[in-house]
C-alpha cells in the first residue's frame, strides 16, 4: 500500500509531469514536422524550377532528420546561428530578421524535447530583475497613447533579454559544446573582419564595419570575441594556442580601426578587472609592461593611425571630424534623455518616444521608459551576465565579454541585439553548468553519515537470545560518531 502511494506521489510531481510533457513533444514533433513540410513541398514544387530545387532541399533537410536526430540536428544548427551571429549586416538580413534569428529559432524547435526536459531553476536576481522589468516596461506603455507600438518593442526586448537566455539555461550544452560555440562565434567575426577589407561597404569612411551595421556594432562583437579567445586560450595546447593568440590580434586590430571609443574604454576595464580577479602574476606583468611600451610610443603611434581609429578619436578628438561632431551629437541627445527622464522619473514613458533609443546610453534609454524601478530589474538581468566571473571553472573567461559589453553601454545604443545577447545567454548557460559542478563537489566532499543515526554493527557481535546467567542480549546496532563539520 505505502509503494502505491509513493507511486501515485511521484507520478504527480513537477518533475515527473515535466518529463512526460517532453517525452509527448518528442514523439508529437517528427509528425508535426512531417504534416508541416509535406504543406510546404507540394505546392513549392509545382510552382517552378526553383521551387523544386527548394522543395529537393527540404526534402534533403528531411533525411538528415531522420538519420541524425533532432537533437543532434539542433544542436548543429544554434552551433550554426553563433556563428551568423556577428554577421547581420543590411546586406546578409531581411531588414531586422538576421541568418542568426532563423538558425536559432529552428534550432531550439529541434531541441524543444530536450529544453522541457530539463529541470531549470532561474537565478533568483535574474527572475525578479524579468518580473520588475517588464512589469514596469507594461505599466508605462499602457499609460501611452501609442501602446501597440511599445509593446512590439517591448516583445523584441523580451526576446533578447529573457527568451533566448532561459531557452540557453534550458538546454544546458556541456563545456566541450560551449567550447564548440565559442569557436564559432571568433570564426564568425574572423569572416566579418575579413570582409571589411575586401567586400563592398566594408567600412564607413575609414571606420571598419565589416558584415555588421555600425562600427559601434562591430567594436561589440570585438569584445565578445577578445574574451572568447581568453577562454579559448585555456582550452587550447600547442599550435591550436598559438592560433588563438594570432586570432587575438586580430580582432585586437579590428577593434581599434572600428574607431569606437566606447569600446576601447570597456576593453581596459576588462583588462584591469582580469588583472584583479586572474591574480595572474604573468597577465599583471604583460599588462604593465605593455602600458610602459603603449606610453613611450604613444606620440610615434598616434601620428601613423588613420584620425578615425579609436585611439585617436578618443586621445585627440579635435583631429577627427567625425569624433568632435559625434561629441556635439551626443551631448544634445544626452540632455533631452535626462529631461525626459526627470519629467517622469517614476513610471517611465514607454517605449514608444522617438529619441527613446537614440540617446547613446542604453541605461539612460531604459531610465526614459521603464522609470526608475525597471532600471533596477535591468541591472539585475545584467549582474546574472557578469556574476559568472566569480566561478571557478575556466567558463568563468567568457563573462568578461558582458562585463564589456555592459561597461560600453554607456556609450552604445544597443540594447536587443542577438549578436550581444546570443553570447550573453551562452555565459549564463555556463554558469548553470558550473553551479551543477559545484553541488556535484559537494556532495562528493559531504561525509556518508553526517549525523550520529544508529546503524548496523557487524554480523557476528550480534546475540539475539540472553545467555545462560541471564545477561541480556548484545546490542544489535551502535553509534557512530560525529564526524567533523569544518570545511
């Protein structure tokens, strides 16, 4: 009876509902996505040539499902949408809907089975800084006349900031899969820096901007692969480290001839945070003497980079028309963001306003629309970005890409862009990895007995029946001491 019981007790947990939900989609997906595609083919491929070729390779896309799995074929593919992620340039998108968008998006339909099989538990500041943020972001919105407009940007900003991250948290990919994406996002950058030298509108002037949209944009996505490679570094031997380290370079070059100053001021932070928090005698080392060398130089160097570079439009703006009328441009839109905000400081005015994200100061742009208490849960979205720093597994590199990427926003207007957001979301799923290894160390270090309970002794002390003079029978089972709690 009391088996039955804890039966029925266990068929009704969230655990186990969960798993049958996942198992149901899992055996509901290869027939929903069979109907789908069979909808699709036929009229595709009595339309025209190229509708048969298309409809040739759907069919194809079929076959690879069935042979390698949906989960196998998922994972390759939101591999596939990290390295698209840097690339979304006007030219390589369908105005906001990026290569990246559709890999990701068919991707984690492939992995739904696996993502609502998991058990995920949310950072508890990541979840309310989602409830906070949103919650202030709908209130304001309703309160404007413009409300529809202000929800669909609110929707994009929700696709960033919470779907793709708890879908990445969801999935939990090993670190050997991590590793996997990080390459693929340096490769997907090595492409775009390529391109910008040798493919038409690869730069602004002379501001580098390869396959992306801005230089600003391009100077984001530098940083994200700056702190990859430091992660790389550490998973790397030999000439695959020396590949690293030129690949570094690299995008160290790109990052200066993007001609963002932003950038370059979070890229010394990062490097200034490292140097505190490595405790790395060799990068502290590396880092004064090249500050030494960098001082020296500076004068001789300065004069051979191009005006718009990053170290001369931050260090002699006046030598750079662009620099000094961007300057000019954001302080006028810095004091219409502050008056705007000032004007209503508590509720926000949504996210309908024509300057709303334009100010070049995404925390600025979130204080204008969802108030004061939405730009609290914005920081705590963002501190679940930087809190993996303080892991002990060499995951922990990657989180100084969002430490730079949110230092930076001070300057940038970026703020729902997938090619931040995607490699956001991979540290998060990082972290996820790494609490689980450290409650899988824990409970390896925690003693077998941890309290003085009564167990067996061993088998021949025991004496069941008195003795002849009436002693009564040996115990059958002894204490065990406590053992020590110091860790």
């Amino acid at each position: 009876m009391s088996d039955r019981r804890e039966r029925r007790k266990r068929q009704s947990s969230p655990d186990h509902l969960r798993r049958r939900i996942a198992a149901a989609v899992g055996r509901a997906m290869p027939a929903v996505l069979l109907l789908g595609l069979l909808a699709v083919l036929v009229p595709l491929s009595a339309s025209s040539t190229t509708g048969a070729i298309a409809a040739v390779g759907v069919a194809a896309f079929v076959c690879v499902l069935v042979i390698f799995g949906l989960e196998r074929v998922g994972t390759i593919i939101v591999v596939g949408a990290m390295l698209f992620a840097p690339i979304f340039g006007d030219r390589f998108a369908a105005g906001a809907l990026t290569a990246s968008d559709l890999l990701a998006g068919l991707g984690f339909f492939l992995l739904l089975p696996r993502v609502l099989g998991n058990n995920i538990k949310l950072p508890l500041l990541y979840g309310c800084g989602l409830v906070i943020l949103f919650g202030m972001s709908v209130l304001a919105s309703a309160a404007q006349d413009e409300f529809l407009f202000s929800a669909l940007r609110i929707a994009r900003l929700a696709l960033a900031l919470a779907i793709i991250p708890i879908l990445f948290m969801a999935w939990r990919p090993s670190q050997k899969l991590i590793t996997v994406m990080a390459w693929a996002y340096v490769i997907g950058h090595t492409i775009s820096f390529a391109y910008g030298f040798v493919g038409p509108g690869g730069r602004v002037g002379s501001r580098l901007i390869g396959m992306s949209t801005h230089p600003n944009a391009f100077a984001v996505c530098s940083l994200f692969a700056l702190a990859m490679i430091y992660y790389l570094d550490s998973q790397s031997t030999g000439w695959r480290r020396t590949a690293v380290w030129g690949l570094g370079a690299i995008h160290l070059a790109g990052l200066g001839l993007s001609g963002s100053r932003g950038a370059l001021l979070a890229l010394i932070g990062m490097i200034l945070v490292a140097a505190l928090l490595e405790k790395s005698s060799r990068l502290i080392y590396t880092l004064i003497t090249s500050t030494t060398v960098l001082a020296v130089l500076a004068p001789y160097i300065l004069v051979r980079l191009d005006p718009d570079s990053a170290p001369n439009r931050l260090l002699n703006p006046s030598g750079s028309a662009s620099a000094s009328g961007s300057d000019n441009y954001r302080s006028d839109l810095l004091s219409r963001g502050w008056d705007a905000f000032l004007s209503n400081p508590i509720l926000g005015d949504g996210y309908a306003g024509v300057y709303t994200f334009y100010y070049h100061n995404v925390y600025l742009q979130i204080l204008v629309a969802a108030g004061i208490f939405g730009f609290i849960g914005f920081l705590m979205i963002l501190w679940t970005g930087v809190r993996p720093l303080f892991d002990a597994g060499p995951t922990h590199r990657l989180a100084y890409g969002p430490l730079g990427y949110f230092a930076a926003l001070f300057f940038l207007n970026t703020i729902w862009d997938r090619f931040a957001w995607l490699p956001i979301s991979l540290v998060m799923a990082a972290h996820m990895l790494e609490r689980e290894r450290a409650r899988e160390r824990e409970a390896e270090r925690r003693p077998r007995h941890s309290s003085p309970y009564l167990v067996p002794h061993r088998p021949g002390a025991d004496r069941t029946t008195p003795a002849p003079d009436g002693t009564p029978p040996a115990a059958t089972v002894t204490k065990v001491s406590e053992p020590a709690t110091g860790r």
